[in-house]
C-alpha cells in the first residue's frame, strides 16, 4: 500500500509539473528564441568560414546564405546553412520540433533541431556522410547550440572547433 501511495503522490507531482511548465512556455518567447537560435548558428558558421578564409592563400570556403537575420528562419520547415569549398561539402540543416520544446530526442529540452553533414564526393560514392545532432538547447540560464554524436555517445557545444573537425576530415 505504501508502495501504490508514493507512486500515485509521484504522478500527481508529475502531472501538476507539466500543467505549470505549459503555462510558463509562451509560443511568442519561444518563437524569438528560436529565431535567435538560427543566428547563432549562423554566427558560428561565419565566424569558422572568416578565421579560415582569414588564413587561406588560394582557395576559400564559400558561405550560404552569407548574411542572416532574423526575419530569414522559417519556422514551418528546413532552414539551411551551407560551408563549402572544392567539392567539399558541410550542410546544416535545422527545424523547429512539432512542440514549442521537445525532449524526444535529446534529453534537455530544445526548441530546435536538426544535423550537420559533412562529406565530398569519395565519400558520395560510398554512401559516408558524417553526420552529427544538433539542438539548440534552453534552460532556466539561456539557450546553446549542441550537437550529439550517436556512434560514439557524446555530446559538447558546437562551435568552430567542431566544424574545423569535420571539414578537416573532408580534405
């Protein structure tokens, strides 16, 4: 009985913490984040794509879209990044889950998601693309871009240094 009674008190906890987080979330607060959330990410591309092009004598890495605001993320639907340079490729593609945040497929709720591929025409043709998860997480101290590497369970933030990683692997 004891057992049935801490279980049911549980449950209550339960539901009672998920009807006030729905009434904290507000769909217009969550829409700027995300909005902010698909700048960064920009930001970090770019940031990568002008530290390497600063240093390359001959060839540089093209940016798409070069510049981004705002106003560009589309909230129904994929939004795309795209580094490249002789054939080799890094595509970021991100979305908004169907929820205003979602713990389905990272355990820290996130408000976007997506994957960075990485791969030139070798790999093309024997079907390796390296791929990472992305989610732009938030909580209670702001939110942050991570990524999740499922073959090799690990996660971290994503920044230059990991996108200096998979183009390196390209080359």
């Amino acid at each position: 009985m004891a057992h049935d009674e801490t279980i049911s008190r549980l449950a209550r906890q339960i539901d009672a913490a998920r009807q006030s987080e729905r009434f904290l979330v507000n769909a217009g607060e969550v829409a700027g984040l995300r909005r902010q959330g698909a700048v960064e990410l920009h930001g970090i591309c770019a940031d990568f794509v002008s530290s390497l092009n600063s240093r390359l004598s001959h060839a540089t890495l093209d940016l798409a879209p070069p510049t981004y605001a705002p106003e560009m993320f589309r909230e129904a639907g994929v939004n795309l990044i795209q580094i490249g340079s002789q054939g080799r490729e890094m595509q970021i593609a991100f979305q908004a889950p169907s929820q205003l945040f979602s713990t389905e497929k990272f355990p820290v709720p996130y408000v976007l998601e997506g994957e960075v591929r990485a791969y030139n025409q070798k790999m093309l043709e024997r079907f390796e693309i390296r791929t990472y998860s992305l989610f732009f997480c938030v909580n209670h101290e702001g939110a942050v871009w991570r990524f999740y590497d499922w073959r090799i369970p690990h996660s971290s933030a994503v920044d230059r240094n990991l996108l200096a990683g998979l183009m390196e692997r390209l080359f």
